[in-house]
C-alpha cells in the first residue's frame, strides 16, 4: 500500500486498511506491502502532505487483521532507523504476526543532494531532520546492517564494531520465528553495488516494471548481472527470489485485467518469481476485486527453472 488518500476523515483509514488486509488475506493474495516513507513521495503525483501512516505500526496493524498473507516494506532506507532497532522491529513484527514477515531493505534515495526545484521542508529526512549521508555511505551502512541482521538473527551477541555502527550486545530475545531468520529483500537494481549485496546477503531482490513512472529495468541484463555475482559469492542463483514492482489498471475493465496476466506471463518467462502490485489509486473495494478476480490466472502461471 502506497497511497493512503482516500477522501475520508483519519478516524476512517484504519477500518479501511483492516478491510483491505483481511480481504486480500481471505482471497489467497500472496503478500501486502507498504512503503517506508514518513511523507509522501513525488512519484505518486500527490502532495507530500497525503496521508503516510509509519510503515511498520502499519505492518503490525494489519498483521492483527490476518492470519496467513506475508507483510513486508518496499524498502526501508538504511538511513531511518539504527540497525539494532530495525532488526528487533522486524523480529517482533515476525514473533507476533506467526513467522510472516519479509525484511525489505536499500541504500535509499539514489542521490546525495537534492535534485533541483526540490523544497527541502517537502522531503522526510530534512523536514523530520533525518541525518540522510551520501549515497555511498549509506551502501557502507546497508552492507553493516546486513551483516548485523544476520548475526543477530543467527543468535551472535559478540560485540560488533563497524566503521558506522558499534553494538555491544546484539541480543535479540525473542528471536524471530523464521528460521535461519525471515527472508531478506534487498530493492533497488544498481549493478556494481544493490544487485552484488543481494547475491552476498539477500533471499529476494525487487526490480521495476513502471515505464511510466519513468521506473523500467532492462529485466534480461539486470538478472544476469545478479546471476553473474552469485557465481562470483558462491551463491545458487535460484535460491534468490526475483520480485518486481508494476501497475495493474483495474478501472479500464477485463481487457486490462487480460493484458495485466498477459504480462505476468511474459515475466515470469524472463525468470520474475514474484509481481509486486497496485492500482495507480488507493485500493479500494472495486480494484481488490479486480485484481482478486484475475488472482488463479496468475497463480496458474509457471515459474522458469533456471538452468
């Protein structure tokens, strides 16, 4: 979930998000994800004073409001949140919720100073004073997060002593209910650094399908650049889900729905596992079941085998 702007008073949007939740639970929907952002984001078209609930309260919220549907972010920027937090929030989130989350996690946004015609008061990190390093430094923090994280989930509470994070005693009690621990995703397609730390700590890696929104990865290349550091780490391939982010338009009727399994087809052939979806709308009724409508069809459609 991205856009929280239905035309309602705040009393409202948490009946709403519960209703959303438990009926893509109830339909066999695969997974529901929100964004990790404190304001809303230019891409979406809307102010950044839309509604932007904190993604993991969401999470926990909609985790009360279902029993079996997987609940992630799509992805926490390294730079919110210090990693010994992050990663007892997520635990507690998979302890409580019955071993359903997925840890979504990057670099953040891929610039170091704000892109021109920007007002800093409209973006989270300066409005909410979020220190927000270089692009390069947070790489240099999400590689220690994920060094953190799986020690952490593996139980290590030696002291860690990075060059940006120093934990003492990284205990983590309870642990987290998945195990070795709850699958990590890794967003973003940078292949020199993103795509190279998915093959060294990540289960899933996220790409974009958005043309758009001016948001489209060459899939092949991208995957082969994620094959081709696998075998540099040692890595199976095939052991890491490939995800990916593109629109469903569900007000233009079976034609789109049609085109929209068609192109799920076509992605999973290139070797995507998984479609990450939504409308260009907040979710409501009409548009889950839309997409409910269509959800055999997709589930129907077989995955490539990697040779």
């Amino acid at each position: 979930m991205t856009d929280f702007s239905w035309p309602v008073p705040p009393t409202r949007i948490g009946p709403i998000v519960a209703g959303i939740a438990r009926r893509a639970d109830e339909a066999g929907v695969d997974s529901l994800w929100t964004m990790d952002h404190f304001f809303q984001i230019r891409i979406s078209g809307l102010p950044p004073e839309s509604p932007m609930p904190e993604a993991y309260a969401t999470l926990a919220f909609m985790a009360g409001h279902t029993s079996r549907i997987r609940l992630g972010t799509l992805v926490t920027s390294v730079a919110y949140r210090h990693p010994g937090i992050l990663v007892k929030a997520v635990t507690a989130l998979d302890v409580l919720s019955g071993g359903r989350v997925i840890f979504g996690v990057g670099a953040g946004a891929p610039w170091n100073t704000l892109p021109p015609g920007l007002d800093p008061r409209n973006v989270e990190t300066y409005g909410l004073g979020i220190p927000f390093p270089s692009l390069a430094e947070r790489f240099e923090r999400l590689e220690e997060l994920l060094h953190i994280a799986h020690r952490m989930w593996q139980g290590d509470e030696e002291p860690y002593d990075g060059r940006h994070y120093q934990l003492l005693r990284p205990l983590n009690s309870p642990n987290s209910l998945q195990r070795p621990h709850p699958p990590i995703l890794i967003g973003g397609s940078g292949e020199k650094k993103t795509l190279r730390l998915v093959a060294r700590y990540g289960d899933m890696c996220n790409l974009f399908d958005l043309p758009g929104a001016g948001y489209a990865d060459d899939l092949r290349r991208k995957l082969d650049v994620l094959r081709a550091h696998c075998d540099a780490e040692g890595r199976e391939y095939d052991d890491i889900q490939k995800t990916i982010v593109t629109n469903v338009d569900t007000d233009d009727g079976s034609d789109a729905l049609a085109r929209f399994v068609d192109r799920v087809a076509r992605l999973a052939e290139l070797g995507i596992d998984q479609v990450l979806t939504g409308p260009r709308q907040p979710w409501n009724d009409a548009s889950l079941d839309a997409v409910v409508s269509v959800l055999d069809d997709v589930h129907a459609i077989p995955t490539r085998t990697s040779g």
